[in-house]
C-alpha cells in the first residue's frame, strides 16, 4: 500500500511538472533520515519551471477542481507521510515528500 501510494504521488507530480511547469530539467533525489530512532525515506522532486506563487498554490489545494495536488496530500495522510511544495513564481518548484 505504501509503496503503490508512493508511486502514484511520484507520477502525478511528474504530470503536473510536464502539463503546467514549462521546466526543462526535473530532479528526483531519494534520501534515508535518522532521527530519533527511526528512519524516514525522503523523496525530492524538483523542477525548474514557472513556479506558483504561495497564495495561488493554497487556493489550488483548497479548489476541488484541482484534485492532483489534494490527491497526493491525500495519499501522503492515508499511509502516514506527508508531503509539502515549496515554490514561489519563477523559482520551479519542490515537492518533499517524507515516509
């Protein structure tokens, strides 16, 4: 469940990054966290597109037309993760998502 959650919250910030960023260079880094005896596996997604702007980025996860950003929130909450996009216009976009 985990892993299949993973994977569709991967591709579908691939889709959006190729529908609506104009990048031209995506990164994804996977990384291992210690912490407090535990381990978290770590996935960056960067792009260097178009960006959004902050409050343009919090109407779209509120709007329930826009359900690609919510659905990956959603999955990240269902199996205990989470999941946050740091962007700003003009400065592409990052999304980290924690497990």
């Amino acid at each position: 469940e985990k892993t299949q959650n993973l994977f569709r919250v991967v591709q579908e910030a691939l889709t959006n990054i190729e529908k609506h960023s104009y990048a031209t260079q995506v990164s994804i880094f996977f990384k291992t966290e210690k912490s407090d005896d535990k381990e978290n596996t770590v996935i960056y997604i960067t792009d260097d597109g178009i960006g959004i702007s902050n409050e343009h980025l919090t109407e779209k996860m509120k709007d329930k037309s826009h359900l690609g950003l919510r659905s990956m929130k959603d999955r990240m909450d269902l199996i205990g993760g989470s999941i946050e996009f740091v962007s700003d216009q003009d400065c592409g976009m990052e999304i980290i998502v924690r497990i």
